[in-house]
C-alpha cells in the first residue's frame, strides 16, 4: 500500500502471577507495627522518650517523616480490615463480567466513583477472566462488559482500555514501538521486588514468565510509603512515555524511570499484565477482531435509550466497526466518536485520511480455471500477474525508511493533476539491465543504508484514493481508468501490472503460462464491472487466487513459525483464539547449504532450554532443542492429513487428531510477517475441509506415517 499527498503529514513516520494480593492480608509493614506495640505493652517505658504514645527507636522522628502513634496504627488497622473487606468486594464485582451481556448492568461491576480514573486493576483481573475461558464467544461478552462499564462510569478512559486489550500503545501504522529489552524488564523487576543479580542472571535463562520466576521477591521488599493505585490511564501514558525515550542510556531511564515505579506501585496481577503488555505478550486469547467487536457491542448497548438491541443491531455495529477500522485504524477518533454518536453513524464520521493504510483486500483460493469461470459465472473478469514479492506492508506498518528512492520517484510518475493518492501495489526487486524482476531474496537484502544499492520497481494494479475522493465504492473497472489517466508508467521504477480482460478459458491458461514465464506466483482473477468495489480486510470470493502449483498441490502456501530443531525443524501454525503455537510437521528439504549456514548461525542464539508455555505439541514431535519463536518461513505441500502426532487444528474437523502436511518443503522466508501473523490453526482448517471436497477422497483415518 503506498499513499501520497502533496502536503506533508505531521503524523506519519517514514499464565498468571497470583502475587500475594496485598488487599487480602494485613501489609507486613503494619503487621511489625503491631507486634511492635504489642510487645512494648510487656516493657517498662525508656526514660529517654517523651512521648511513650510514639512508637519510634529514636528520640525524633525522621525528617519529613510523620511519629507513628498508638492512633497511626489504629487507623492502619481500620484500612487493613477494609483492605480485606474491599478484596472480598472486587472478587464479586468481576465475577459479574461474565454474565450474558443482555442481563448485565454496567455499573454493577465498578469498585470506583463515576468520573473517577479508573483502577489498572479491574482490567488486569478481566484479564484473568479471559484467559482461563476458551470460547470466543465468551471472551468477546467479558470484554464487552469491561467496555461497558467504563462508558458508564468514566468514559474519558475508554481509550487506554481498548488500546491496553489490543495490546498497542498507538496506531500500527505510526510506527512506535516500545523499544525495551527482555534484560531491561527483567532488571527493573529484580529492583522492584529486591532481588539479586544472581536471581535475574537465573531468570534470563529461565523460559518462564519474567514475573513468576520474580513473584516471590516481593515478599523481602516491603514499603512503607505505597505508592498511589495504578490506573488504565497511567499505564498506557508511562508506556508511551518509555517508547519516545530513545539515544544513549535510554534502556537505563526506561528501567529507572519508568518501568520500576510502575511495578513498585503494582498489586495482586496488575504486574504480570504490566510485564506481558511490556513484551508484546499478553496471551490471553484476545485478537484485534476480538477488541473490535467487543467495543462495538458495548457502543450498541451503551446508546440512548439504554437497552438490549437486537442480535440484527449487534452484527451491524460489527460490520461498521470492522469497515471504519479498515480505512481508519485509529482507535482515539473511533472511540471518541462512538462516544459522541450511534455507532451505524461511524463510517460518516472516521473516513478514510491520507497517512493511514488501508487494509489490504484478499483473494480467495481456487485449484483451476475451470473453477473460475464456474465462480465467476459468465460476469466479466480481469486477470492479472500475481507478483512474489510484498509504503505500508500488510500489517499497517510503515515501510518508508526502507524505500527513500520509492519518495522520491512519485514526481516521475504522476501527472501534474494529481495531488494526492493512495496506490494498491507491490514494490518488487528489479533488474533494470535485463528490465526484469529480481529475486525475492534479492529484496530481502534491502536495508535503509544501502536502498539505493538494490533497485526497486512499484507494479500499480489499483488506486484507492484520488485528489480528495475515496474511490472503494467504485467498480474496479471505474478505479483503473482513474489509474490508468493519472500515472506514467517510467521504465525501471513505475509499471501497471500485466493484465489481461478475457473470460475464456484457454485465454486464461495461456495468460497464466506466461505469468509463471515471467517468474511471477500465479494470477489473481478479478471481477471487473460488477461487484467489484474494494473491500478492505475481507477475503472475497470476488477475488481469486490461481496459482501454478495449486493444481497439483494444496491449494496454498502456508505461513508456519519454526520453534525446535536440528536434525529437521519443528514448524507450526497460530491460533490466533488462543494465543498458541500447534506444531503441524517436520520439514527437511527446500534448504540450500548456504541456507543451513544462515539458519544454523541464526537459531544459535534463539535456542532456549525449554519449550514456551503456549507451544502445543506431543512427545512424538518432540525437536533436539526449541527455539524462540522469530521467524515465519513460507512452506509448500502435496496435501493436508489428519495425524494422531501433531496438533494443528486439533478438534476442528477431527474430534481428537490434529492435521499435519504432507511432504512440506521451504520457499522462503517471511521477513514481512511476524510469527502472530503466520497461517492460523482455523485457516488450516478451512484448507483441510476444501482439500476434502475438491478431491473427493476419504481422508478422517489418520495416517499411521505421520511424521
């Protein structure tokens, strides 16, 4: 996705810690003030005090500190008591998050004052509640209830709730990150809890969660001044805070300026979330599309008048929210307008702005021609070159730095009555000696200091966005005349893709031989004229996918995360519900030596002693050594099987067995993906399921080769 405008854009940027829940015990500070009291009853006063009241060792009390009196430790008594009976409080009031969204009152759950910010707290234990539930559905309705009952009591921090539930401290595209080392979070931890340099060297090689391997350090290290109770808004303020900081000693003022005082303040569970939304791992079974539809739900039951809407309104709210988010994904101006306004009034009011990316639309899978035109069913189609190759990638993140030539060529290809415009499009690796596309590899070799070292090629196939007007509701063949009247094709930098518009059949096949000639995947077939407007993030039956190897084959790559070696690597898919790596093959071919090198050298220092927590996996499958999770490696296959030894899927489609690959062999590695974005255990699924119908054959008996 490139986007261009002819002013400047000010905002684009080229499992549980139970820790002792302080609130259901006495803290030990007061607990030694009373047992020091109670003792002092035994002995004669010191002559040296004036004030036998005043339960001191010295004469004076430290400067700037108050005496503590008899009534100091009654009145710490009393708050203790109310500790207890507040701890007891919250239990009940987060418990009633799960119930149906139908029958819950939103300020039912709220242990704080209307306008009050609200307590860290009560989103870390919805967390809690979360996690240990497996049922989407489930999930989504806590949420909701989460979302709810912040809109009734203090609105103004909806916000950080959602952006804390997706795990994000600013939109994906604006390119900040928190910027803060595994060691960094650890130290600050040790600091926090009074733990020793031997504890966090031990803890490093640990593969726990930071926090648990810290939990019982908290115990040695008590306070006597509290800190103030964290709040949904401190903690995403202090997040961002440590993600601008940044140059020489800044992982030292994270830890000291940042990080420490938030754990220090931290109670109950608050710390391991705290430490989990530090490392981009919350894991507990919410996705973007969770969040989303969760918030859209509580902006439906939160409308005037309060009431249940119907299932119909519920989906709609959905749908719109998913639209908006797709050409808007910003979460301060949706939420601020579902604040202000009905949610179906979204989309008039979080329009698309040029600087965000549009989330890209996708194509479906088909195995043939024949199938195309049976899909298509005599509507006018266009096919074009599918490219393998990938100023936004696919996840919204900016790429700018990457391509500075890409910058500066816009001048060269756009006619002067362009002003602004957001192209749909791929940047390619080129050789312009030969004027012919490179290796993908050869783009993995593109890094911001030697971009001009490897030329690159922009191949245009769709235009979203024209001088002001969002073209998505157009028809395809509506949106390239625009392409086609506002752009110069410029040899070696700027190209329309390779099209053809034709609903024959051979014409068809031939088109796709020449696209596997030119080096290209496959074709992506398009309607043309009729249902043919672009639909952001959705996968499209109006769009679809041929590719040569589908006729053969599966009928798609996957994405899979290499987690154990050696002697062949352990590779496995993503649950996105669950927030788990499923092991799904073994893999031992497609390597080149020089590859093996390169892998063997770069797995060295991602080797750990343990499997992850939330890697699922069975003893047969078992590698020599695991490795972190790092890398995504796009992997092809004769077919889908179901297998007793991996568990990819398990459940879905065989009630025990998971589904595992046949014969999977490497094509290259994914640079642009991260492992959360690999293939998913559902997607594995669905190609299992139209594997099965497009072959006819039985496959539910597991194979008793399956590794």
């Amino acid at each position: 996705m490139f986007s261009f405008s002819a002013k400047p854009n000010p905002n684009s940027k080229s499992n549980h810690l139970d820790m002792s829940n302080p609130s259901s015990s006495p803290p030990k500070d007061a607990i030694a003030l009373l047992m020091g009291n109670a003792k002092r009853k035994h002995q004669s006063p010191s002559p040296t005090k004036k004030n036998p009241k005043t339960l001191t060792e010295h004469e004076h009390a430290p400067l700037g500190k108050k005496p503590k009196t008899l009534e100091w430790v009654k009145e710490e008594s009393k708050k203790v008591k109310e500790e207890g009976d507040r701890s007891v409080n919250i239990d009940e009031k987060i418990a009633l998050l799960k119930m149906k969204e139908s029958e819950f009152k939103p300020k039912s759950a709220a242990f704080w004052k209307d306008g009050e910010s609200i307590p860290f707290m009560f989103l870390a234990r919805a967390f809690d509640l979360i996690s240990v539930e497996s049922a989407k559905n489930v999930k989504i309705n806590i949420l909701c209830n989460v979302f709810r009952t912040v809109i009734a009591t203090t609105p103004g921090d909806l916000v950080s709730f959602v952006y804390l539930s997706a795990n994000k401290i600013y939109p994906a595209h604006d390119g900040t990150e928190l910027g803060i080392s595994k060691a960094t979070i650890l130290e600050s931890l040790c600091e926090a809890y009074g733990k020793s340099k031997v504890d966090r060297e031990k803890a490093l090689k640990c593969d726990e969660d930071l926090v648990l391997v810290i939990k019982k350090g908290r115990s040695s290290q008590p306070t006597l001044d509290k800190p103030a109770p964290l709040t949904a808004d401190k903690v995403l303020n202090t997040f961002r805070e440590l993600a601008k900081d940044s140059g020489k000693k800044s992982q030292e003022r994270k830890r000291k300026d940042h990080v420490k005082p938030l754990l220090a303040a931290a109670c109950d569970c608050e710390a391991f979330y705290i430490v989990r939304l530090l490392q981009s791992k919350l894991k507990v079974g919410i996705a973007e599309q969770t969040v989303l539809e969760a918030l859209a739900r509580a902006a439906a039951y939160s409308e005037k008048p309060l009431g249940s809407p119907s299932e119909a309104t519920l989906s709609d709210a959905v749908k719109v929210i998913y639209q908006v988010y797709s050409v808007h994904p910003k979460y301060d101006t949706i939420v601020s307008a579902l604040l202000s306004d009905s949610v179906l009034k979204l989309p008039e009011i979080c329009t698309f702005v040029l600087g965000a990316p549009v989330s890209p639309m996708l194509a479906s899978i088909t195995k043939g021609v024949s199938e195309i035109l049976d899909k298509f069913q005599n509507r006018e189609c266009t096919c074009e070159y599918k490219y393998d190759e990938n100023i936004y990638s696919r996840n919204g993140k900016t790429n700018t730095g990457k391509f500075p030539d890409v910058i500066q060529s816009v001048q060269r290809f756009k006619k002067p009555s362009v002003s602004s415009f957001v192209l749909d499009c791929e940047v390619v690796a080129f050789d312009r000696k030969n004027s012919k596309i490179a290796s993908f590899q050869k783009l993995r070799t593109r890094t911001p200091k030697n971009a001009f070292e490897v030329p690159v090629c922009i191949l245009a196939f769709d235009i979203l966005y024209l001088n002001g007007e969002l073209l998505l509701q157009e028809q395809l063949n509506v949106r390239r005349k625009h392409l086609f009247n506002s752009f110069e094709e410029v040899p070696g930098e700027f190209k329309f893709a390779t099209q053809v518009t034709s609903n024959d059949l051979d014409a068809i096949q031939s088109f796709l031989d020449a696209a596997i000639v030119d080096c290209c995947e496959g074709l992506i077939v398009k309607t043309l004229s009729k249902e043919a407007t672009y639909e952001p993030a959705e996968r499209s039956n109006n769009w679809l996918k041929l590719k040569k190897d589908y006729m053969d084959n599966i009928g798609d790559s996957l994405d899979l995360v290499p987690i154990g070696g050696y002697g062949s690597f352990l590779l496995a898919c993503y649950d996105d519900e669950k927030e788990e790596f499923q092991c799904i093959c073994k893999i031992g071919s497609g390597f080149s030596d020089e590859f093996l090198e390169e892998c063997f050298a770069g797995f060295e220092s991602q080797v750990i002693p343990y499997p992850k927590s939330y890697y699922r996996f069975t003893e047969a499958t078992k590698p020599d050594v695991w490795f972190e999770p790092t890398e995504v490696w796009e992997v092809k296959a004769a077919d889908l099987t179901i297998s007793p030894a991996y568990v990819a899927a398990a459940g879905a489609v065989d009630a025990v067995n998971g589904i595992s690959l046949r014969f999977p062999r490497l094509l290259h590695v994914r640079e642009d993906k991260k492992p959360e974005e690999a293939t998913t255990s559902s997607q594995i699924a669905d190609m299992y399921r139209a594997q099965k119908i497009n072959h006819g054959n039985n496959q539910d008996e597991p194979k008793k080769e399956s590794r």
